[in-house]
C-alpha cells in the first residue's frame, strides 16, 4: 500500500507528464507501473471522479490517495500533480506572452492538442479493452456518446444514463 510520498511521487510524474492527458498518464502510472490498481479498478475510479464537479484527474487523484493513505494521501497526489506543472506553465505563460504569435509557435500548440487527444483516445480504448464490456454497455455509451455531441447537457446525461448504466451492469452479474 503507496504511503503520502509515494502518492506525492507517482502524481508528480503524472503531473509532469501529463498535460492534456492527466488521466493516461494516471492509469500507467498507476496500473501499469506501480501496480496499486487493476483496469477495472482504476476505471471504476475515474468513473466516479468524472462525474464528480471538478477536474476529473484531480478527482481520481483525490479518490485514490485518500484509498492508500487517507487524507493526508489525497493532499499529497494532488499537490504532487499540481506542483509540477503548475511551476511549468508560469514559466511557458511568459514565453507565450512573448512569442506567441509566431506562427511556428502556433503550429507546435496544434500538434501538442491533436496528441493530447489521441492519448485520451487510446486510454479510453485500453480501458474497454480490457474491462469487456458487453452489448448492453456499449448501448449506453453510444447513448452518451451521442447525447454529448448533440449538446444534451451533461447532467441530464448523468441523470438518464447514469441510473440505466448502473441496471445494465446489475443485470449482467446476476
């Protein structure tokens, strides 16, 4: 079981290697590397930070930390997450204020985003993977898939799909 430095440690390299993909790092970190969680576990997780307000990868930080370590584990993985990049993006932010309407500057941000996404994409591929979802799930996620993009705010969502979610799953294990 992670102590608070270990959370402080393992959120840092999350933190300092995740920009725009806090929740792929996490899961490597955490799954793959440091073997704390399954995939099934860590996505039950993020599940639950996703839905919480606030940003998602804090909220699996907090969720795990305060697993391993209580409280004190929680203020470690996200102070570990936020220490780093924090400090980062003060120093980028007076770059960009400088040179930021390069265009060379501009086109590197573009690329920087599309890569961002294709790690967010993969995590979430790696996850269904290996949890196997079932036909009745996949239903649920084209359902939520289809709502966001359509603009259905994201509490109405929760609120429909959430509950339908949590039947379909019951009924799969009994």
């Amino acid at each position: 079981m992670p102590t608070a430095a270990q959370l402080f440690a393992a959120y840092f390299q999350v933190g300092i290697s995740g920009f725009g993909g806090a929740n792929a790092w996490a899961r490597h970190v955490v799954v793959e590397k440091r073997g704390w969680l399954t995939d099934a576990e860590y996505a039950q997780r993020l599940g639950l930070g996703q839905v919480l307000p606030g940003p998602n990868a804090m909220n699996c930080a907090i969720i795990i930390g305060h697993e391993f370590a209580g409280v004190p584990g929680s203020i470690a993985a996200v102070t570990g997450m936020f220490a780093g990049p924090l400090s980062l993006l003060c120093g980028l932010a007076a770059l960009y204020d400088r040179y930021g309407e390069l265009q060379t500057v501009r086109a590197a941000l573009a690329g920087v985003a599309a890569g961002a996404a294709g790690m967010m994409l993969g995590t979430a591929l790696k996850l269904a993977r290996r949890s196997r979802p079932t036909w009745p799930m996949w239903a649920v996620l084209a359902a939520a898939l289809g709502a966001s993009m359509a603009d259905v705010p994201i509490g109405w969502i929760l609120l429909v799909l959430g509950p339908l979610g949590i039947l379909t799953a019951r009924m799969e294990r009994a």
